[in-house]
C-alpha cells in the first residue's frame, strides 16, 4: 500500500477556509491518516498542511520544516480569559471539553454532523470539533457551562417539557436555541426548525425543543418588557 496520500498545497489554509464542508473533510482526512499509518509516518501538520516522511526514493518530497511547536492561545469563554497551549492538530472541542474541562461541549459523531458540540462563538454557533483551536486565538466563546451559570430560561424550558432523554445531545441544542433567541426574540416554529436543524437526538424528542424555545422566547420578551 502507497504510503503517501495527499500532497501540502492541496490542503492551504485559504482552501481549508472556504467552507465547513471542505474543514470537515481535512480534518476528517489528517484523523484517518493518524489511525491508519504509525505516526511516524506523519513528519508535520503545520497550517493545514501534511508532509511525508519515508525513504522511498521515486518519490518527490516537500521541503523539509522544521516540526510545529505548542503554541499559546488566549480564549475568552463564559466572560473567564483562558491561555491556553495547544497543539496544531487540536480542535476546538477538544481544548474545552479536554483540557479546560467544559465538558458540556460533546464530541459524538466527531465530523461535523451532529451539532453535539455547537458553541456559541462570535455570536453565532459553531461546530467546535470541526475549527482548529490555533484558529480561535482572541475569540469569545460561550459553552452550554456559561448560559447555565447566567440562568437563561432556556435551562428551565428544557426541563419543564422533557426535552431529553438520554441528555446526551442537549447541550448542542440549548447552545444552538441561544444563538437564535440572541438574534430573533420573537422566532416561529419553522425559524425553531431551521435553527436546529442541524442538531440530532438519536431519542427523538424534537417536539418538545420547538415547545420549550418559544417558552423561553416568551419569558425573555417579558423580561425586557418590565425592564
């Protein structure tokens, strides 16, 4: 079996950029890579890209660099500053859910698709196990953690209409209903549904998420009316 896969330029950062899609299948490559070949296999991944290390002379190699290292990042999650060293490979959920401790923020399907590790970042969410911590650097992040600690009536709405079951997914969904409410204070359903239409609950409670929103919706309108 070849051991060389993918070359350094198909794999820039401006490509890497262009689209949650695109991130997702590099990062989804690179993890491959690791667990199918030993890592020594693998001589560095520095911004998006992946050099090979081998002898096998027929084949063309890129310039030898020398290898990454620990970088530090600052991150500003639920209003508490965080500096953080973190590795080129790591991903965003991993560094909350690892090594700050967050562990609200899930890692489940691990290639973008379940919003199980949504954040809110930026004021809008994202899919943390697909954005590379070195990228975050200076961001304000908020996790499922920091909108319990405020007592956002979402936490009580959730409860009230049994909106889980195994609970597994539920934080992906209140980080995710938090960032629409921030932005519309007055959603319908179908905005409900499309908001979290990227979430999944494997037990299947999705009427029960549009019901708990709009009480939550109600509840914050209320709140701001009386001041």
């Amino acid at each position: 079996m070849p051991r060389f896969l993918l070359f350094s330029e198909d794999l820039s950062p401006s490509i890497i950029n262009q689209s949650i899609w695109s991130k997702r299948k590099v990062l989804c490559i690179i993890k491959k890579l690791s667990c199918v070949f030993h890592l020594d296999y693998l001589h560095e991944i520095k911004a998006g890209q992946v050099f090979y290390k081998g002898d096998n002379p027929h084949m063309t190699m890129v310039k030898k660099k020398e290898p990454l290292s620990e970088a530090k990042i600052t991150l500003l999650v639920n209003g508490d500053t965080y500096e953080v060293g973190v590795e080129a490979t790591w991903t965003l959920q991993y560094v909350l859910h690892d090594v700050l401790g967050l562990t609200g923020t899930k890692a489940f399907c691990d290639e973008g698709a379940c919003g199980a590790c949504t954040v809110i970042m930026a004021g809008r969410p994202v899919l943390s196990c697909m954005i590379l911590a070195i990228e975050c650097d200076g961001k304000v992040i908020e996790t499922i953690e920091g909108i319990t600690r405020a007592k956002h009536p979402l936490i009580e709405a959730y409860v009230k209409y049994s909106c889980m079951q195994c609970g597994y997914c539920t934080p992906g969904f209140i980080v995710t209903a938090k960032a629409l409410l921030d932005r519309n204070s007055s959603p319908s359903e179908d905005d409900i549904k499309e908001a979290l239409a990227g979430n999944i609950c494997r037990c299947g409670s999705y009427p029960q998420h549009i019901k708990a929103v709009l009480e939550a919706a109600n509840i914050l309108r209320e709140r701001k009316k009386n001041g």
